[in-house]
C-alpha cells in the first residue's frame, strides 16, 4: 500500500470482499446457529455487490443469510464491528441492506427469537408437487444410508411460490450468470430434491437442489424442454444429487410423446460433464450402441433410437457414441486407435472446413494482394495443432465419464 496517503489506507481498512462476508446457512437444529461447520459463502457476489464483490464502509462485516432447511424461511441480519462516519472526508457507507434486500423476498426475520419460533414449526413443512423417484445415499460419517426424494411442481402448487422467490435467492450466489425467472409462466417444470431426517421422533425435509425446465414449442405438435438452471446447494454437492436430478427429469419426460428432446440454456462446463454421465449412463444398453455397432460408426440409427427412446438430441447422441465408442476401443491397439482418432477428428474438423471454403470463396473475390493478407492469417500447421490439442481433451474428459461410469 505504499504510496497511499493516511487517509486512503484508513479506507482501505473498511473494504470487505462480500463472498468472505457473507454466511450462509441450512438450518435444523437450533444449535446449528452457532456451529461455524453448518456456515457456506458464496462462489460469487457480483450481482448483487459489482464486478469488485467488495463492500465498503464496514470492519468485520458479516452479511447473516439463514434458511430454515425445508421451507427456507429466512433470518438477515447485518453485524460488524465499525463503521464509517462523517469524520471521513465526507464517505458513506455502502447500503448493504438494501442490496440484500432486492434479492431476499421480504417476510424474513430479523430477530433470531422470531426465527427460532419458525424452527419449531418446521415438522409441519412437506415438499411441493409430484413424488418421481426415491434414492439414498451412504454416509460414511454417520455411518448409514441417507434418503431422498425428487419432485415435480408447478406455480399451482399451495405455497411454492413463496417457497420458490426464497430458494432463488441462492442463485444469485452459485451461478454467474443467474437471474430470476417469470413463475406466472405456465411453460415452467420445478423439480426438486429433499433430504429426509428424523428431529425427535419427527419425519422432516431438508431443500438439497432444484432444477428450472421450460417447455417450447416446436411446431408443429411437439414441445422441447430446455434446462434453465440447475443447483445442488454446497452442504450436498458432490454426492451425486446432481446426476439423481438429471437422470430423473429425463426419465419423466421420457414417457411422454410430445416432447421432442431435451436441450440446455448456456450449459456450464461441469454441466456438460454431468450432461455426458447421464446421457451415456441412459444410452448404453440401447441395441445401436452395441460394441459391433459402435466399431461400425456413427448412424442415422443411433440418432432415431437415442431422440424416441430417451430424448437425446442428435448432437448429445453423436457425444454419447464417442464415449461409448472410447470404451469399445483398444486404444493400445494401432488400428482401432488410429480409426477412432480419425472417427472423431472428421467430426472436430467442421470448422477448419469451413474455413477452408471460406478461402476457396476468397481465391474466386479477391484481388492478389487482399488475398495474400488473408492467408497471412491463416496458420495450417497451427490449426493442426489445435485440433490434436481439443482431441486430447476429449479423450480425457471421456475417460472420466467412463470412470465415473463404472464406479455407479
């Protein structure tokens, strides 16, 4: 901080970095307030706080986010140990408060007393819609299988709106790019998963994850479902809530025939790689993708049997056949190595074809030397390279879908 004056290092000291602020929280116990371990942050605070993610005006700020674990009933509160004042040149602080307050649904307790009364009342919270699919769990630390249950709902739902406007919130935190959607839209599919737990003899839910589906037409009798948002709340990640959810909305659209396949909005990466499990764990006792199949080649087949059976689009069909085809091959083996390679690196090349009919088009328009400008820019061996460089990374994120596989 050299060459800050006095005063800019003394409001240096009242920056806060809001992911670290804020502390979030899955309530069930009354005892899990003061318990540091039951206590998240963020992965991000730009949303609501700027591209900074800093507050400013404030030491030892801490930004309270409470839930209730089932129905999400919500406790916000602010602490910190000072504050800026009129003694600094004038500054004020940052309104924490109100930034919180454009995301977080009012209703919330600001009193712990008043939220604590709601913990209480938590044994009569049930989850909204539909029972589609009961699955558990093994948890090594308490040392016995954990269940959960997914559901479907819909805005019709008694209660889910409120419900929804609260778990929302979340987003704003776990997705870069989150933003709330119109629930007054009939298009939308709500499908959520709980944890069921025993409080004093008592059955109760805990909110694990949710996933947002809308339903588009396509003409002329069809639908095309597309996957908006999904999240698994942190306390559960990484225990497989996220290929239970998606394996599950997939199997109820499945037994439907006017859904055409099922699509994403902006998959993240990770989204892809779960996308990729799913899809090939759905697909691989299908008859097209028998290992004699599958040494033959793509096909129309696989693309038919894929969108009428499980409703997997063409492009997520022709990715669940590499993989599938990657477990078929002895890659130790020249021939079968040197077959997938090329399989899949014909299909890599669409754009540096593309590029090459681009400069067959230039060769037929441009004059000489606008022509030799363009191909300055234009470096083979380096598009080679590239293209060795994304098979590469393929072969290895299919490995880890087989992996992943064979450990299910």
């Amino acid at each position: 901080m050299a060459g800050l004056s006095a005063m800019e290092k003394k409001l240096a000291e009242y920056k806060c970095n809001t992911n670290e602020a804020i502390h979030l929280k899955l309530v069930r116990f009354q005892e899990d307030l003061e318990d540091d371990n039951t206590t998240f942050h963020p992965e991000f605070s730009h949303q609501v706080f700027g591209d900074d993610e800093v507050a400013f005006g404030y030491k030892g700020l801490k930004i309270l986010l409470y839930y209730i674990a089932g129905n999400l009933s919500t406790l916000f509160r602010i602490d910190y140990t000072s504050k800026v004042n009129e003694n600094f040149d004038c500054v004020e602080a940052d309104d924490v408060e109100s930034k919180i307050r454009e995301i977080v649904p009012p209703g919330f307790s600001t009193s712990t007393d008043d939220f604590v009364s709601l913990l209480e009342k938590e044994v009569n919270f049930k989850p909204f819609g539909t029972l589609l699919h009961t699955y558990s769990v093994h948890n090594e630390e308490a040392g016995e299988d954990v269940k959960y249950q997914i559901y479907k709902a819909d805005i019709t739902c008694p209660g889910f709106r409120e419900y929804h406007e609260r778990l929302q919130t979340f987003l704003m935190w776990f997705i870069e790019t989150a933003s709330f959607i119109d629930v007054d839209d009939e298009r939308w599919n709500y499908f959520l998963v709980f944890e069921k737990y025993n409080k004093d003899g008592a059955t109760l839910f805990a909110t694990v994850g949710y996933m947002t589906v809308y339903n588009y037409y396509v003409y002329p009798d069809k639908t095309r479902p597309r996957v908006s948002q999904m999240l698994i709340l942190p306390p559960f990640q990484g225990e497989g809530h996220g290929a239970q959810l998606l394996e599950t909305v997939h199997r109820y659209y499945m037994s439907s025939p006017a859904v055409l396949d099922i699509t994403a909005e902006d998959p993240s990466e990770n989204y892809v790689k779960l996308r990729d499990f799913v899809l090939v764990k759905l697909c691989q006792d299908l008859p097209c993708f028998s290992p004699e199949k599958l040494k033959q080649g793509f096909s129309q087949d696989m693309v038919t049997e894929a969108q009428q059976k499980l409703k997997v689009n063409k492009q997520h069909t022709r990715r669940v056949y590499e993989i599938l085809r990657l477990h078929a091959t002895d890659m130790g083996n020249a021939e079968q190595s040197r077959s997938y390679r090329l399989d899949v690196k014909r299909r890599l090349m669409g754009p540096y074809k593309k590029k090459q009919r681009e400069i067959a088009k230039m060769r037929r328009c441009l004059r000489p030397e606008e022509l030799t400008n363009q191909l300055n820019q234009i470096d083979i061996n380096l598009q080679h390279k590239q293209l060795e460089e994304t098979f590469q990374q393929l072969v290895s994120d299919y490995r880890r879908v087989l992996e992943r596989l064979a450990q299910a």
